[in-house]
C-alpha cells in the first residue's frame, strides 16, 4: 500500500499558482481571495479522496472518512495552507496533500479502519496576516478567544473578527469549532524539517520528539524626533540608536545558549524621515527554545538589558506580549508507530527536535501528537528556493500512511 507519488508532486507544484509572488514564491494569508481559491481546489482533493468536507466555524477545511466504529474518537491529520510573505511550496501544503493521499490509498485498498479519520487544513497557522497564528488550530483547541479576535489586527488595522466576517464566517460562533478532549483519539502531522538535520544525517524521513514554543514580543521605544542637522549628537534621544543596542543584546543572550534562537523580523521607524531623528520604533522579537525555563530566562535577560539601555538614553520602553507558546514534547506512542512504519519502507528515521512551532502545540494538553519531518534541501524555508524533493515527499507521506493505519486501528 502506497501514496500516488506522481498526484502528490503535481498537485504540490499546482498550488504555487494560487499566490505566486514575482520573486518565485507564494503569498497566501488568511481569510482572502487568494486562501479562498486554494481552500476550494484542495476540498475538490479531499472529495476525490472520498472524504465527507465541510468548513468550521474558524475556517478550518475538515475531510472526514467514517471509521468502522463511527462513534470512536477520530484521528486528525494535518497542516495548513497559509504561507508566509513570499513563502516556498511545501511548508504546510505537503502536509494536508500528504494526507488526503494517505487517505485516498486507505480507500484504493478497500481498507476501512476502527476509527474515523479527518483530514484537516488549519486556519492561519503562521500568523503572518495578524502576527497571532495558530488560529484554527487555537479553535479546535477551544482556546480561542474573544480577546484574540478582536485585539489581534492586520497592517490595516482589520481585526481577526473583522477578517472572519468578510470571508464569510462568524466569530461570534467559533466555540462550535471546539472538540471535546473524549473526541480526538490524536493528532499526526507531516512537515517539512526545515532546517538541515536530516540533509546531514543523509535521511529523507524524521521522527519528532519535541516542538519547540514560540514567543512573540513587541518592543516599542518612544524617544524624540528631531532635526537631523540641528540636533547635537549629546542628548539625542533617538529611539533607533537605542533599538540597535538592543537588537545585539537579543543576538547576544540568544547565543550563549545551545538551542535558544532569537530573530527580529519587522521593525518599523517613524517618522521615517531620511533628515529627522526615529522619535519612535517598533520591532518584534521571535524567541525560541523546547525548555521553556530556558527561553524564558533568556526573555527576562533581554527586557532588563533593554530597560537599561533606554533608561540610560532617556528612552521609554514598551514591551508587549504577542503570544506564548509553551514547547511540546510529542507522543511515545505514536512515535513508535512511525518507528514502525519508516521500518517498514526501510528507513531509519532518526529522533529530530522542531525549532518552527506547528499547529499540534495547540493540542498538547488535551491529546497525544505526533509529527513526522521531511528532508529540506539546505535547509531553506520561508523562501522561495525551499524545496523538498518528489521522492522525499513520496517516502514521507507512506510514511504517514503507515502511521495513520496502525494508530487509527
């Protein structure tokens, strides 16, 4: 029993169309035009694949596959189909693909498993529409709140709530999306490594022991814009002077520990005027680790290094929280079963640790979760060169299958 490696490819390399950037990458956010297209070709797959689809009240598009015992706690499989700024192909999309051919090799098989299966293809899993992802995993988790989609907004200012509402769908009613913790036997994804670990270890497929938990900060420094000519240089107060200190600090604390990453990935000044003094900056700071006790020291390092610095330039700091991620330890279980399944296509998937956060993060609390990787080449993802190729993709999702037959009977 085996996934069509040659459908699999095509329909990867289909779906680059739907948000294609100019630079050779994808633009998908969520609640657009540009989701809505790729949501409707992908629910085409899932009903050739003989799943029952429906969309939730979060806009998560859910393929279902009864089970012998259609009372039985479902299994979810999944990723999603947003995409960063000028994304690549196979983040997200290899997983939900990945997992509709699973499920439509199960149905060429004739083979029916004890439990149901769903197929699912999150909401806005990389937040980078309204920089708080995980949304529509946040609501099958039923930890999405009212507070979440109203505060969180785009760089329009249009609130979660206000995006829901003109893709069609009503904020107002997304507990319904929620899941009982007695319905969900567990959730298995399938992911692309990115990073080079497995391109090392010369393997196609790995194991995921740990994911670790994303915190997101929002640093602003208020100072005083000035004339960039009439202004001395002693008692400036200018906010970008000070963020640059702190920006060394970040990549400074961050690499004094083994697995702590750091990163700044939006910064904004204002005015912006090439002849007046930053008065104000905004950045956001991306800090990772799987030891949370880690990570969050290395946080408190940053904010009192920061404090400091503005004080000592006559600068007032703001820091807010954007989200906090506790990281995840994966399920023994389960990675036992894709032990036994890469055995079975005579692999020898080796134990790996995510650095990106993923969907199943959510669930954690509530239900075992499982994650299998796919080889990177270099590494690259959240570009447009990053690339997976077809026989990795093809090895990893019989993998998946594997998994998917042995858990959900």
């Amino acid at each position: 029993m085996n996934v069509n490696a040659d459908r699999l490819w095509q329909r990867i390399q289909g779906l680059h169309e739907i948000g294609a950037t100019g630079e050779g990458g994808v633009t998908r956010f969520s609640f657009t035009a540009e989701e809505r297209t790729v949501k409707d070709i992908v629910s085409g797959f899932m009903r050739d694949a003989g799943l029952v689809v429906h969309e939730d009240a979060v806009g998560n598009l859910i393929g279902r596959r009864e089970g012998l015992n259609p009372g039985a706690k479902v299994v979810l499989v999944g990723s999603h189909l947003d995409s960063v700024p000028n994304g690549g192909d196979f983040d997200g999309p290899l997983g939900v693909l990945a997992a509709i051919e699973a499920v439509a090799a199960l149905e060429a098989a004739g083979i029916r498993t004890k439990h149901p299966i769903e197929v699912v293809a999150f909401t806005d899993e990389e937040g980078a529409r309204f920089r708080f992802g995980m949304i529509g995993s946040r609501g099958i988790a039923g930890i999405l709140s009212d507070a979440d989609v109203d505060t969180h907004r785009d760089g329009n200012g249009i609130t979660i709530r206000e995006a829901m509402q003109a893709a069609g769908f009503d904020a107002s009613g997304m507990s319904s999306a929620a899941r009982e913790r007695d319905a969900v036997k567990g959730y298995i994804e399938l992911h692309i490594e990115q990073g080079k670990v497995l391109e090392q270890a010369l393997q196609p497929v790995g194991i995921v022991s740990g994911i670790a938990g994303p915190l997101w900060l929002k640093f602003t420094l208020h100072g005083d814009a000035g004339h960039a000519g009439t202004t001395p240089m002693k008692g400036r107060r200018d906010a970008l002077s000070a963020t640059a200190e702190i920006l060394l600090v970040i990549e400074q604390e961050a690499g004094l520990m083994k697995r702590t990453v750091g990163t700044v990935g939006q910064l904004q000044v204002h005015p912006g005027g090439v002849n007046i003094i930053p008065g104000r900056v905004e950045f956001t700071l991306d800090l990772r680790d799987v030891d949370v006790t880690v990570r969050d020291e290395v946080e408190q390092k940053i904010i009192t290094k920061a404090q400091t610095i503005c004080e000592e330039r006559g600068i007032l700091l703001q820091v807010d929280t954007l989200q906090r991620v506790a990281p995840v330890t994966c399920d023994e279980q389960l990675q036992g079963l894709m032990k036994e399944a890469a055995t079975e296509f005579g692999l020898d998937a080796p134990i790996v640790v995510s650095g990106a956060g993923h969907d199943g993060m959510q669930f954690a609390d509530k239900w075992p979760v499982g994650m299998l990787f796919a080889r990177s080449k270099n590494g690259v993802s959240h570009h447009p060169d990053e690339y997976t190729s077809k026989e990795d993709c093809a090895l990893a999702a019989n993998v998946l299958l594997g998994t998917i037959f042995r858990f959900a009977n």
